[in-house]
C-alpha cells in the first residue's frame, strides 16, 4: 500500500521537473536564427521573403538593439543565433568591439553607399550598414498652433521658453537614439557649447523616456508639443494621419546606420553568409516601405521610399561612428550627462 | 529496506543503465535518427559510457548506486540508513562535480576535471538518464534520513524536503549566484570589489535631491515610497471589498467581484496604456474638466500618481483574494460569543474580527509592496522621470550603457528591500495563533459590519470600482476603432491582423497572434498546475514539520519573488546557456521560469489557510495511523481549496502576463504574447495590442472559470443564514 502510494508521488514529482531535462532546442538543418532588432512587421517581412526565396526555415526573434546585444553577450559562451539584423548601429560597434560577431566581405559590398562601409569599415568588418535614419524631431501642429509659434525648423528653436515642459527625448542611457542626440550635438557645436545647449533643453524637457522612439508617439497623441527622435520614427505617424510633423532641424544633423552582424560561433554559418548577402539587395531592401518603415536603404540601386527623408536635402554632420561608438567615450559622455544635464535642478 | 526504497533504486539504475545520459541535439519521439549508436554514442547511457572509457568520470556515480544495490536483501536498520545517506550523498556530489567540471571544451573547472578523469575532455548537455538518477541519489539519502528517524520516519516528508530543497537550488540559487557574481566584475570581466562599493554608494540610488534640492530623489527612495504606498492602499482595498462582499447585503456584489478580478488577468501595459487615454493631456477626463472647470491640462499622471493609480488598480485585487480567504476563514462562533457577551458590533469587529484578519493583512501587504518593487510595465508607461529599481535594471542591461554589474548592484538592494519588508511581517506575526477551524463544530454566523466600516469601505469601494470599469470600456472600445483617442471610426481590422482564420483549405490560422498565443497557453496550463502543488507542498512542510533548515527554506522560496523579472531572465540564460543544464531556447525554460516564480504565491496562500485550519485535525489523522501523504491529501488539502484555487489562478495568471522575466528567454519557436504585444506598444500599433490584450483578458476568464469549476468550494459545515450565506458561499469570481 505505501509502496504504491510512494510510487504515485515519485512518478508525478519525477514528471514534474524531469520535463526540466526533456527537450532539446531544434537545430533542423538547412534553418538560420535571426535576430532582428526592428520593427516587427519588417522583421517578419524579411523572414518570410528569405524564407520564399532560398527554402531556408528562419526562426525569428524580435527585440530592441541593445536586449540583443545584452543576450549575445550573455550567449557568448555557446552561442544560438546565427544572425543579427537590424537595429541601431551602436550595439553593433559595440559587439564587434567585444569580438561577439564575426567578419565577413560580402560580395555586394561594392554597390553599397560609402557611409554603409564606413559602419563596416569602423567595426573592422564585423557589421555593415543595411539603412540609415536622420536624428530630427516631430512637432504636434496643433499644439503648435494652440501656443502660437511658429512651426520649429532648428535646434535652437527648442529651446523657446514657450516650451517649457513640452519637449521630450529619451534618456540616453537607455536609449541609443538619445545617445544620437548628445553624439551629434556634441560633434556639431563642439563639446563644451554642446553640452550647454543641452543644458538649455533640459529646461523644456518634461520627460526623459525610455525608449528612444516614445517621444514621436506621444507627439503624435498630444502628451508632448515636440519629440526629439529619429525623422522616420515621426514619419510613420505622419503616414498614418496625425497632426504630427516630421523636421531635419537646420544647422545639420546626425544619423544612425542600422546594421547587420554575423553572430561567431553561429551553427548555420553557410545560411548566414546567405542572409547577409541577399539582405543587402535592392530586391531584400524593398521590403521596408511596404512595412511602414521608412529609413533609407544602403544599396546604391535600391528604390528609396517616397516618404522617407531625404537625406540629400539634409544637412549632414560628418558623424565619427568609430570615435562616438567606442565603449571609452560613451562612458565618459554618459557619465559628463549624469552629472551635469540630468542633475539639474528645473 | 521498504519498498518504496527498492523503487527508487530501480529508478537510479533505469536513468544509469538504460535510458540516454545526455541530451543530444534533434531529440524527438517521432524520429529515432538521435538514436543512433546506443547504447553508445551521443545517445548513449552513462553505464555504457563509463565501462567504454568514453566518459570514465561517470562510473563513480554508478559505484554509488552499486553500494546501495549490495544492501537490497537487509531490513531496515539504523546502519542501513547510514550507507543510504553516504552513498546518496557522495554519489551526488560526484554527479554534480563532474557536470559542473566537465562542461564545453575550454570552460568548466579544469582542476577538478582532471581529477575525476576527464582533463580537456568536454560533455553536453544532461538529459533525462542524468535527471532520473540524480532524483534516484536525492531520494536514497532522504529515505537513509528517514531510516534514521528524521520527520518521525516518514520518507514522503522527508522527500520532499530533499526534492524541493534540490530545485530551488538548480533554479533559484544557482541562477541568482551566476548573476550576483557579475556585480563583482568591471565592465571588462576582472574581478574588481573597489567597484562594487562605488556601484553601491552611487547618489543615483541613495540621492536625496527630492529633500534638499529641486532634482530628482534616489532610485531606492523613490521605489521603497511607492511600494509602501502601494502595499497599504491595495491592502486596504483589498480589506473594505472583502467585508463588502462577504458581510453585507450590498447590490451588486457579483458585478463588483467580477470587476475588481478584472485587473488581475488584464496584460501589462494596457491599464497605463488606458490610464493615459484617460488622464493623459490630451485624455477624455482631462478634456472634460477642461472645457467644463477649466482645470488646465497637465501631466500628472506621468510619475509618482500615476505609477501608483495604475499599480493600485493592478494588485489591490491580489489582496482581494487573499483576503477574501482569511475573512472567509475566521469563525463565526468567536464573533458570537463577544456578542453573546454584549459587545457592540464596533467592539466585536476591533477585538475579535480585527486581530484574526492581522496574518491576512500582513500577507496582502507583502504581496503589494513586493509585486510593486517587481512591477515593470507600468513604470515603463508611466513613470515619466520618476524612475524605480525595476526599469533602472532593466535599462543597465539592456540600455546603451550595458552594465550588468550596476544591474547586479541594483537587484541586490531591491532583494534587501524585499528580504526586510518579510522579515519585519515575521516579526509582527510572532509566535501568535490564528487558528479558527477547529475539528470541532462550528456553527456561528459571521457578525454583521460596524456602521462606519461598512460605510467607510462602501465609499471607497464604489468610486475604485467606477474607474476600473471605465477602463475597460476603454480598453474593450480600443480594440474596435481605428485610433482610440483620435479617429474613432468602428473597424475589424486590428483582430483581422492578429487572429483571422483562414477555411478555404482546412482550418488554417493566418493571424499573426496565433503562434504566441497557443505558445502561451500551453505554457500557462502546464506550469499553473506545478506552480500550485510545488507552492503547497511546500507551505504544507514549512507549517507542519519539524526541520532543520525550515527557515532558510521559507526565506529561500521568497528569494525568487524578490528577484526582479528581468534580472532573472538574463540570470536564467546566462546559467542555463551550457551544460549541465542547457535548456535556453526550449519551452520548458519559459515552463520553469515561471514555476519558480509564482511558487511564493502558492506558498504564502498556502501558509495563510494552513494557520488558520488547526493542526489537532492532522494529528487526529496522523494518530489513527494515516501517513503524511494520506493525511496531506484527504483532510489538509480539502480544507485548503480557497488556497489552492488562489495558487492556480495567480500562477496561470501570470504566466500569460508576466513580461520582463520572459523577455530575454522567448526565441523564435517559443514567443510568448506579452513579448509580441510589447513589440506591438513600441511600434505604436495600439489598437491591435489593445485587441490581443482584450483576447487574452477572455482566454483568462474563461481558465479561471474552469479552474474553480474543477477544484470546488472549500465545505467548513457552517450554518448559513437566508439570505446573506447564499451569496457568501459564491466561489471566488
């Protein structure tokens, strides 16, 4: 009777955690694990199109930037992605940086834009530019309109004091497109004015969010008169219909390359050599506009969206990716910030 | 030797001899290709590999089973249960040195590599062989502590403990020590404690500028105010709906139940997210008081007040049921006799009711001001520049700084905090005794509310029900326009994208929520049950036998809680990522995650009904010869339904709307929703988050519902008056 009673118990507790041994991760052959570090809807677009294209099964994983960067790292030891695509371009110095990826020439390299080798180039060809985004701002028209100003065309422009409390931006530890900012501010009006003007927008920020595109959202909604964000993540709401206007403020900017590394240690190398080279195509970069995301593409011959922001018209910094990516100078930046921006009083 | 002994044994040697030792790639049980060269092989069994010389340092483990196996004819004896206490032991320490020593080549502990014999050698990952006889190894010793007369000889309590003791060491301990390690460690990987103490003192956790200047206070000032804050008012929240509902005649009792389990099953993220469209600048309210009081628009909810409103709306319903259990539990008959006695109904509620409800009060704060400090999605939404310990981590580890170590340094004053707020309810319980149902026969009926409570508490009650339910107008509403806030025309489209089904061929599920969805379904439903039995077991052993270590156990399980979901997540993949335990990328990771999660709920519910359920009934089982098992199983459990629904519900519950402890560990074949909708939030597609927030709102309604429907009502034989108890015997909703 207790024999049985004992064999009942040791059965359920032996089923309960021996489940915790049971399973092993698929690795089929012929699949690629990526890791895509943009907006959903493209990331699935991509998959799919490969998958279409080449019969290759890709397993997907969609996450910010740095949640992937944070997990290769973690994942370095016996690595499971093979892939990692898309996402802000800093991450990917920074992996590189660390010898997390791996390098690699791709065939089509010669049809890329120089600013796209130059991202490959800064990470000593372990990540090559895929798209690149302008640093700008959103404005809420209505708002706007309701404080009666005139619409904000340049940096200086926000800092009006009618603006206290009505511009947002992310802070830039924990955003890249904030860190954006501070770099390219920096890198436009020398260090010391540059930190002074952030000073300046201190005053007028109500908030410094998270995520680096939640400033264009709330633009788009009203909780904020300006967001300080990458244009096309303003653009997106603008397609969609709301008061909310996309800038290239005036006396230049800076940008962001979105980029594509090679994991090391990847189990389907050969796959991702595959990706990597067909991501770079015309064909493969067409598939952003149709997914709302309009950042410009970095194959010379690929169509650039008619929404997207051009970046001809723009005023560029010469923005120095390997000096402003560098694991050294983001601390010390990040630290400066800390101290004498965000530890202000209002 | 007993039986059940001779059982374990065979186990060991089914796991040691016959079944696969390791895990190899491509496992499946449709397809044996993985099979191939068995007994040998990837697929091999640690017997064969060890006598092959392929893996020598498995034979040790054998020897230990082989010891045992020698003693199969003696009776059982005090010398008997020695030999099964140092062979189990041993044998288990080898096992776990050589799977810790010998993992991939170039890692592991080489010293003791070489020792056991396997000196540049390199094993993958342990599968189920390993898993049976290392369970076999743990239960030999605990039937050897048994034998010699440990927990009065009985080898299931013993058991266990031994069982229970080894999982929160896999999955609590030794995770949470790889990731505390790393706050020893510069951001080059050196070991540096000069920077642990700098991490520590940094005036962005201790800073007091709130006080004396115009900044911004520390980050663990501002999370120890609000879950301090939240942990009162949800608590007493909790209380006043809990009175209402089951001592008064109140209307709409059954609406008001249904609304206040809302927020409980409502995804992260939705009620900011709602909160915002409602007090935001541009929200309806804030419109309204505008146009009609000219109140100008502002941003308050962004920060302190909102945070709270949200987390309030979120956990005071945990203290609910919580409450509703203890409030439900306290006996009648004490109550009557104060009145027999001529006390008025005030001074019955603040002598009797009052001091009976303190262990319930006590757990529902814990619960609030623990799930506040944990809480993620809501000071993600709302927290404006108010920021907490939770997201400050989140963002070192995944945010442009990248620094695991701050995150290490953060998550371990947020576990001082925790570990203090349990240890001061400790204290404040002390040794008291909150028994009130007795085997003897109890036929009271529950005292009527004082006046001013009942009125205090319906006050209160009705306005916070009014909000919850405008919320879910909102939220229901969100799904269904266009643009909640700005273009309200009525459109399908958000439930097309994510859950449109396609029939022409068959029953083809075209949505793209599908996937994510029925991932975590089955992930709820399997860990739900686990969660609820492991939670239970274990209060059961920490509230009814007598151990060395119980403490440290009921100490440890909290530990779990107290760990911030993502700090756990990145600790789940950096210790499970290699061998001997490499299960990252599988579901059963997302599975065990969450059972070592919610197991505290189980555990504390468990512990609030069994403190009030006296313990001469099990004695009376125990002494007509029942053992712990029998006993567990046919008069504690019976009794401890409320607790057990509780365990499951939450643990469900949770599962499918946890977010930043599953972040890291989702991979592509195991998304989990709440990762898509977070992605859905950051793309601003609010209307199909809101959608499949709303989907899985009725996918949990109707679990819960299936859950109270096969557990059942707890029956106490209490005489019921007409027609108050007819209502007051409603399950929990």
């Amino acid at each position: 009777m207790q024999g049985f009673q004992w064999l009942r118990t040791g059965v359920l507790a032996a089923l309960a955690s021996g489940a915790a041994f049971a399973a092993a991760p698929a690795q089929a052959q012929g699949a690629l694990v990526m890791y895509c570090g943009v907006q959903e809807e493209w990331c699935r677009a991509m998959s799919t199109a490969f998958e279409r294209d080449t019969g290759i099964k890709v397993a997907m994983t969609r996450k910010s930037a740095g949640e992937i960067y944070a997990q290769l790292k973690a994942e370095s030891s016996n690595p499971r992605g093979d892939i990692w695509w898309g996402g802000t371009g800093d991450p990917h110095l920074q992996a590189a940086e660390e010898g997390l990826t791996l390098e690699y020439e791709s065939p089509v390299n010669k049809d890329l834009h120089d600013w796209a080798l130059s991202q490959w180039k800064a990470a000593q060809k372990r990540s090559v530019g895929i798209y690149a985004g302008a640093l700008g701002f959103g404005f809420n028209t209505q708002q706007i309109k309701q404080k009666g100003l005139n619409e904000p065309k340049c940096w200086a422009d926000l800092l009006d004091p009618k603006l206290k409390d009505d511009v947002q931006v992310a802070d830039p530890n924990s955003s890249g497109t904030a860190y954006n900012l501070l770099a390219t501010v920096v890198q436009l009006m020398g260090e010391e004015k540059g930190f002074d003007y952030l000073k300046k927008l201190h005053k007028n920020v109500s908030q410094y969010t998270k995520s680096g595109a939640a400033p264009a959202k709330a633009a788009s909604l009203g909780e904020t008169a300006v967001g300080i964000v990458f244009i096309h993540d303003a653009v997106v709401f603008a397609v969609q219909g709301d008061p909310i206007k996309a800038v290239a403020p005036c006396e230049g900017t800076g940008y962001e390359i979105g980029s594509m590394s090679i994991i090391k240690g990847a189990r389907n190398l050969d796959n991702a050599k595959k990706f990597y080279d067909w991501a770079l195509t015309p064909a493969a970069q067409a598939l952003a506009a149709p997914a709302k995301s309009y950042q410009v593409p970095s194959n010379k011959n690929s169509t650039v969206p008619p929404q997207a922001p051009k970046m001809s018209e723009m005023k560029m910094i010469d923005y120095d990716f390997v000096k402003y990516g560098s694991s050294a100078e983001r601390t010390r930046l990040l630290t400066k910030w800390d101290k004498e921006v965000k530890a202000l009083p209002k | 030797m007993r039986p059940a002994t001779r059982l374990v044994l065979l186990l060991g040697w089914l796991g040691y001899a016959v079944i696969p030792w390791y895990l190899p790639d491509g496992v499946s049980l449709s397809q044996f290709g993985w099979l191939a060269g068995y007994p040998f092989g990837r697929a091999g069994t640690a017997f064969a590999l060890a006598l092959s010389g392929t893996a020598p340092w498995l034979l040790p483990v054998g020897v230990a089973l082989l010891a045992v196996t020698l003693l199969l004819g003696r009776s059982e004896s005090a010398a008997v249960g020695r030999t099964l206490i140092w062979a189990g032991l041993l044998g288990m320490v080898l096992f776990f040195a050589q799977g810790f020593a010998i993992t991939l080549q170039g890692q592991g502990i080489p010293w003791l590599a070489a020792l056991l014999g396997g000196s540049g050698a390199a094993q993958g990952g342990m599968g189920f062989g390993a898993f049976l006889t290392v369970l076999s190894l743990l239960l030999l010793l605990c039937h050897g502590l048994a034998y010699r007369g440990f927990c009065r000889g009985d080898i299931f309590t013993t058991s266990s403990i031994g069982i229970i003791v080894l999982l929160i060491g896999l999955f609590i301990f030794f995770p949470v020590a790889t990731i505390l390690q790393s706050a020893l460690v510069d951001q080059a990987g050196a070991f540096a404690p000069g920077i642990f103490v700098a991490r520590l003192f940094d005036s962005s956790i201790w800073g007091l500028g709130c006080v004396t200047a115009n900044t911004n206070c520390g980050v663990a000032w501002n999370t120890l105010i609000l879950a301090v804050l939240t942990g009162v008012i949800t608590t007493l929240l909790g209380l006043a709906c809990a009175l209402l509902v089951l001592r008064t005649r109140m209307p709409g009792k059954r609406l008001m139940r249904a609304l206040t389990v809302l927020p409980i099953i409502t995804p992260p993220f939705v009620i900011g997210l709602a909160l915002i469209l409602l007090f935001g600048r541009s929200g309806v309210v804030s419109g309204l008081l505008y146009d009609w009081f000219s109140i100008p628009r502002s941003r308050w909810i962004y920060g302190l007040p909102g945070v709270l409103l949200a987390q309030v709306l979120a956990f005071a319903p945990i203290a609910f049921l919580v409450l509703i259990g203890v409030v439900q539990g306290i006996s009648p008959s004490l109550e009557e006799a104060s009145q027999t006695l001529g006390a008025k109904r005030w001074a019955t509620f603040r002598t009797v009711t009052w001091p009976l409800l303190k262990p319930g009060l006590a757990n529902a704060f814990l619960l609030g001001f623990v799930e506040s400090m944990a809480d993620f999605g809501n000071p993600l939404v709302l927290g404006g520049n108010f920021e907490v310990l939770s997201t400050k981590i989140f963002f070192a580890v995944v945010g442009a700084a990248h620094n695991q170590g701050q995150a290490a340094v953060l998550a371990m004053v947020l576990l001082v905090f925790t570990l203090g707020a349990f240890w001061v309810q400790q204290r404040w319980l002390g040794g008291k005794s909150y028994t009130t149902v007795t085997g003897k026969g109890d036929s009271g009926l529950p005292a009527k509310l004082p006046k001013p409570v009942t009125f205090i508490s319906a006050l209160v009650i009705v306005p916070w029900v009014a909000l919850t339910f405008v919320i879910y107008v909102i939220i229901l509403m969100g799904g269904f326009v266009k643009t909640m806030g700005r273009d309200h025309t009525p459109t399908l489209e958000h439930y097309r994208t994510g859950f449109a089904v396609d029939f022409s061929r068959g029953l083809f599920f075209e949505g793209a929520a599908w996937d994510s969805l029925f991932t975590t379904l089955k992930v709820a439903a399997i860990s739900a049950p686990l969660t609820a039995v492991l939670g239970l077991l274990t209060a059961y052993l920490l509230m009814r036998q007598q151990f060395r270590g119980r403490h440290v156990l009921e100490f440890t399980t909290m530990l779990s809680f107290a760990i911030p979901g993502t700090v756990l997540g990145v600790a789940y993949i950096l210790a499970f990522n290699v061998p001997p335990v490499e299960i990252t990328g599988t579901g059963l990771i997302l599975i065990i995650a969450f059972v070592f999660r919610n197991m505290p709920v189980g555990v504390r519910s468990g512990i609030a009904g069994l403190s009030q359920i006296d313990k001469s009934l099990d004695e009376a089982s125990i002494t007509l010869r029942a053992r712990s098992f029998t006993t567990l199983w046919r008069v504690v459990l019976p009794l401890l339904r409320p607790a057990l629904v509780s365990a499951l519900v939450y643990s469900f519950v949770r599962s499918i709307t946890s977010v930043s402890a599953v972040i890291f560990l989702v991979s592509a074949e195991y998304n989990l929703a709440t990762a898509y909708i977070v992605g859905r939030v950051e793309a601003g597609e609010f209307g199909l988050a809101i959608a499949y927030s709303s989907v899985l709102i009725v996918v949990m309604a109707i679990g819960i519902g299936l859950i109270q429907l096969g557990v059942g009502e707890r029956k106490l034989g209490r005489r019921s008056a007409i027609p108050l108890a007819t209502s007051a015997a409603q399950p929990v909703k």
